[in-house]
C-alpha cells in the first residue's frame, strides 16, 4: 500500500499570488504547507479541493489574484493567506479590447526543421493524406438519418466481411438540412462545414449521398457539380453519385435499403484495393481541443500537447487549434505570435464576429465555463483561457480558417480554425478543415469520440488515468506527479500520434466504438 502524497502546491509563474492543490481528494484544513513548495510553511485555513487555489499571501479586497503570471480576477473580499480563492471570491477581469492590440510582434528564431519522422497513410487523389480507410454516407437533412443508420448496419453486416483493408461504414448524421433558412447569409457556415466533411482524407475521395428528395440543402448545392474531384471514373459535372429516397423507383422500405447497399458496393471496392504507405510526417493534419477541463489542464496536458504541435510543426506538419471563447482572453499572445500583420488581421476579425454573435445571444465569453470547470479548480474563462492556449505550442501562426472552411493545398503549420468551444462542433469544424487525427485532452473526464477519426484521449490527472484506463490513451498527470517533464510528455505524444496515424495503435474511443454524432454550426435562423 502507498504511503499518503505529502502536501504539493503548484504555482505557474514566479508573480502568481496562489498556486493550485495537487494532492488526490485535495487537503483539509490545517495542513502545513512543507517547505520547498509554493506557500511553504502555511496553514490552510479550510479545505482546499485537488486543483483548487490556496492564497499565498494575504489578498486585499479589490486586489488582483494572478495566475499564469496574469490577473484571473479581483478579490470580492479580503482573502487571508492560507485561504481557499475560488470563482464564488472573485470578480472576472474584463476582456481586452480588440484594438491596439501587438500585430505580428513577436519573431521568434526559426526552429530546426524535424526530419526523418514518418507514418504509415492513404494517399489520395487529391494530393492529402488519410490516416483511416473509410466509406462515409453523407446525407443531407436530419430526415434520412434512420433509413442510414439501418442501411449502414446492414453493410457491415452483409458487405464490410469481404473487404477487409477498409476500416468502417458510417454515416455523416447531423441535425441540419431543412426547417432552416437557407439563404440567410450564415447559413453558409453549415452547409461549407457538411460540404468539407464528405471531403475528410480519411474517406478516400468517395463521395455517396442520400437524400430525401424535398429538402431545402439540395445535393447539388451541397457538392456543386464540378466542384470536387470524381475517383470513381464518372463524369464530375454530374456531381455525386446520389440515392434519393422520394425517387419513384422506391417502393416501400427494403427497397431504398437495398438501393443504399448496392451503390456501397463500388465504392467498398475501390477503397479496400487502397493499401497503406509511407508518408512524411507533414502530411499529418491535427487537430487539438480540450473538454471536461480542469486546473492541471494548463499544468500538465495541454503545455505537452504544445511541445508536441511544435515538433509537428518542425516535421512540417499542419496543427489546428481552436476554440474562440477559449483563446479570447489570450488575444494578444495570438496577435503578437501572427506570423503576418494580415494573419492577426484575420485573427481579430474571427474574434470580433464571434463576441457580436455572443452579443447577439445577450451573453458573453463567461457564459463557457462549466460547472465541471469550476468543480476542477477553474475560477472562470479569464483563468481557463491561460490553460487552454498553451496547446498551441510556441510556433508563429500560419493561417486563419473561418468555420467550416478547409485548408487549402500549402497551408501547413500552426493554424487558428476559428471554432466555437463545444467539444463535439469543434470537432466537426476541425473535421471539415481537413483534420486526420484528433488530440483531445480532459480533467474531469469524457468519453468523447468521433468515427471519422482517430481521437487521442489525454488526462491531465493521475487519478482520472487510473479510474478511466481504458478510455485514457496517455496519462499527463506523471508531470504533476514528478515522474515525467513536460519535453518527455510531448516526445511521448508525438510517437503516439505517428503509430495512431498508422494504424499500429487503435485508440481507446476506436476499440469501443465511442462517438459522437456530428454538430454543424449553424448561426443562421431556424424557420
């Protein structure tokens, strides 16, 4: 049996005025903080749960309390040293105004280029990457969704056996399609977002439609006739081979079933004759997001997803990172570290819309935070911003992608998807900008997953990786612990990506069969 942990603090930056528990279960009141760690020589005046802040001095009613080295609040009364600071003591600083802001300011000395580094991928037609082989049925409105569910159980069941190199059949499911108002100007964000995902490097270049036949998203305005590359020999002006349930030739249920599993069979064909092959590191597109965070998501988990985006970066590789009300108080980290004035353009513009989206909806970025947040020791979005951005690593900036849009060919490096922070429509917007593979870490714990893609889980505590063991892929917490730096963690993801890339390691969320339906980001009207 172990012995006890002995009390741990941990501070972030050298002016920070609190520092989080680290301890399992957290500590009671009475602990004498040991020497040699932030607040040595303390006495907790109450109980201070894991991942919650302990004032280090005293904190005057109106002070600034600092973490990260920068205010997360202000005092709503005085707060003793010794004493718990939570969200219910603080006042959540203002966010920063969108002018003045540092543009493209920060120059930092080129990284050595990471060569040698490669994975086991699809090569498609189109010049990308996958990092799966597989059949995707888009469908265009809600309406079609469980005549596609039972037609994709039945390919599995009755077609999948026989073609052994292909790795699954899904089914694109969303919500959108009709009952919306169609030409309203945003609602191309949703219809670009479904356009993009049927395009997905893990799906080979097939493209397979069902439709129901009077919906306002049409085919053809969903995949304009012409508008993407045809693998499958057909001519492109005719667009997508299409299956539309209200066509007269169906009569009765089987039949659009059997239609539906018939037409699966040349694209199952031409996907199982595909066979894995060698490829740089820097076709890789990954995208990284967090859920269910805590206080040691910006300890443990996210700075090594960091150090990992940058080693991807220096192996050429193309990094997205998102989440808008996530980054918003980092505003000018992400301005200043534009590798051009007109990228941090970009950045303030996809800033700017969204707090007049939020705006719209009478709320603001504080509306983020969970009360699963707050439970792991994150105050409000001022503190959990600080803890998010580090995913995105040191690199400059590259790029800046609306929602829904994809990448264009030459777009590598570090770019800003610009996304709402929902787990599952970050998802589905990083999916639509091209992503083949996911990182995704979590604090408090998720059985997120997405069946377009591989989802690298990881926890940025211990004791979530010991009770979660088989929906964690890499536990954080060794940083916390003191087994492991943050250098070693990132190298240690890095690999982890390559062999999930290659299919040499199923993740836990694939071996379950773990995932979430698609959410389309729709700020248009609903009619």
């Amino acid at each position: 049996m172990s012995l006890p942990r002995p009390p741990l603090t941990i501070r972030m930056h050298a002016d920070d005025n609190v520092a989080i528990v680290a301890n399992d279960g957290g500590l009671p009141a009475g602990t004498v903080l040991p020497e040699g760690v932030p607040g040595g020589g303390l006495t907790l005046l109450e109980k201070v749960p894991q991942g919650h802040k302990v004032a280090l001095e005293a904190i005057a009613q109106d002070a600034v309390v600092r973490r990260y080295g920068v205010p997360i609040g202000y005092a709503l009364k005085d707060l003793p040293a010794g004493s718990w600071v939570h969200e219910r003591v603080l006042k959540m600083p203002a966010a920063r105004a969108l002018e003045g802001l540092p543009m493209a300011t920060v120059k930092p000395p080129a990284a050595d280029p990471l060569d040698g580094y490669t994975f086991e991928g699809y090569r498609n037609a189109d010049g990308s990457a996958g990092t799966r082989n597989l059949l995707a049925i888009t469908t265009t409105v809600q309406c079609v969704a469980g005549v596609v569910a039972q037609a994709v159980a039945r390919i599995k069941a009755e077609l999948l056996p026989g073609y052994p190199n292909v790795d699954d059949v899904i089914g694109l499911e969303h919500t959108y399609g009709c009952g919306v108002a169609i030409d309203a100007p945003d609602a191309v964000i949703p219809i670009r977002t479904l356009r993009h995902i049927s395009l997905n490097p893990n799906f080979g270049g097939e493209v397979m439609v069902v439709s129901l036949g009077c919906e306002k998203l049409q085919p053809d305005r969903l995949l304009p006739p012409g508008s993407f590359p045809i693998v499958d020999g057909r001519d492109a002006s005719l667009g997508p081979e299409t299956i539309c349930l209200q066509a007269d030739s169906h009569v009765g249920f089987m039949s659009m079933l059997d239609d539906i599993v018939a037409s699966a069979k040349s694209h199952l064909e031409r996907l199982d004759a595909r066979r894995r092959e060698t490829l740089p590191a820097s076709e890789l597109v990954v995208g990284v997001q967090c859920g269910g965070s805590d206080a040691f998501s910006g300890f443990t988990a996210n700075p090594a997803v960091g150090f990992a985006a940058d080693l991807l970066v220096r192996a050429g590789a193309t990094v997205m990172f998102s989440e808008n009300t996530e980054v918003r108080d980092a505003v000018e980290q992400l301005t200043s570290r534009a590798a051009t004035p007109e990228v941090a353009e970009a950045i303030v513009r996809e800033l700017d819309w969204y707090d007049r989206y939020l705006d719209r909806g009478r709320v603001d970025r504080s509306a983020n935070t969970t009360p699963g947040n707050k439970a792991g020791g994150l105050a409000n979005i001022a503190e959990k911003a600080m803890g998010s951005i580090v995913k995105s690593g040191t690199a400059p900036i590259s790029h800046v992608l609306s929602p829904g849009e994809k990448l264009r060919p030459g777009q590598r490096g570090l770019v800003f998807a610009a996304t709402p922070a929902s787990d599952f429509i970050c998802g589905t917007l990083q999916l639509a900008a091209g992503m083949n593979v996911h990182v995704f870490t979590t604090g408090r714990g998720t059985p997120y997953g997405l069946a377009e893609c591989p989802v690298i889980k990881v926890a940025t505590r211990s004791d979530l990786a010991r009770r979660w063991h088989d929906l964690m892929d890499l536990n954080a917490g060794v940083v916390a612990d003191g087994e492991a730096s943050i250098e070693e963690l990132g190298w240690d993801l890095f690999r982890l990506i390559l062999d999930v890339a290659s299919g040499r390691t199923r993740t836990w969320a694939e071996r379950w069969k773990l995932h979430n339906q698609l959410v389309l980001f729709n700020p248009a009207p609903v009619t």
